[in-house]
C-alpha cells in the first residue's frame, strides 16, 4: 500500500472519529435530564458544608427552624452592601430560632476568611468549592438568598440585593412559631 492511500484511510478514520464524538455530544447536550427549577413550596435540598471554624452544616438539622440560605462571592458588590444588615438581623433573630447560612461560591479559604473577618460577619460561613449546592438550588446570579421555613420548605427565593427592610421582613417570615 502506498502512502498517499495509507495517509487517506488514516484521515478517513480521524474524521469518522470527530463525526461520532461530534454527534455524541449533541446528542447527549439535548437529551441529558434536566434540573428541576426549584419553586416556592418545594423541599429545599439538603446539603452538608464545613464552615470556616470547621463546624458542619446539613440543613436538615436545621429542620423546625428558619434559615436564611444566602449565595455570594467576594467580588460581588450587592453581597458586599447587603452583608451588614444581614449581619444585624441575624443577631436580633438568632435567638427566635431564625439562623443564616452564608455560601461562598468557589473561592479560597485565604480570601474568605479575610473577607469575612473585614466585614465583622459572625453568622456560619461556608464555601461552595464544587458549586454543587449552588446547582443544586439552581443559582446562577449573586447574590441569591433562599427563605427556608421550620418545614424544610421554600418560603422564598431572592435573587439580587435586599434592603434591611426586605431582610427584617424575610427572616420574620420564616421564624417558627
């Protein structure tokens, strides 16, 4: 066999190859199933974080309380603005069985922690290194904050930046009775 007619079926081959992961990939892009958009009503999905102090959290210990689910980054400046009123509500609601989980989306431990001592932050703070609970509630903007009630049920979901009013309204909305 010749060398032009070796080099042909060699590119016949590659190209056949490309073609079929070409079409494997498609396929699988409109086929794969698809995440439920969460609603209001739905169970929220539980999780299991370490904080910063190495203390961990699962939401379902959380169950029978409320908890304000909040999604950030460090770069984010609407998570920056909001952070001292979540800061101040949480303490007047901590003790009315109200908690804050705050969800860092993927970054260093060094850069959190200083963020976090800089914005004098004292409620649990948690990073997200594989993205999975932020998958999992479907989050896609920052910040986002999820209104959890004593029945492990989505109260509310917020996208985007809270006024002290509209967190002292939210964290009073899921506080158990």
């Amino acid at each position: 066999m010749d060398k032009k007619r070796k080099r042909s079926i060699s590119r016949g081959i590659i190209l056949a190859l490309l073609a079929v992961a070409i079409g494997y990939t498609v396929y699988t892009t409109f086929t794969k199933d698809k995440v439920d958009v969460l609603k209001v009503g739905a169970e929220a999905p539980d999780f299991e974080l370490v904080d910063l102090n190495g203390k961990v959290h699962r939401l379902s210990d959380y169950k029978g309380q409320g908890v304000l689910l909040n999604f950030w980054g460090t770069w984010c400046d609407p998570c920056k603005r909001e952070f001292p009123a979540i800061e101040r509500q949480y303490k007047s609601f901590e003790s009315q069985g109200v908690h804050v989980l705050a969800l860092n989306i993927a970054q260093s431990d060094f850069e959190v922690k200083n963020y976090v001592k800089n914005m004098g932050m004292t409620f649990p703070v948690a990073i997200d290194q594989t993205k999975s609970v932020m998958e999992a509630y479907n989050v896609t903007n920052l910040p986002a904050t999820i209104l959890i009630n004593k029945e492990g049920k989505i109260e509310k979901i917020v996208t985007g930046e809270m006024t002290e009013a509209q967190i002292a309204a939210h964290m009073e909305s899921i506080k158990p009775e």
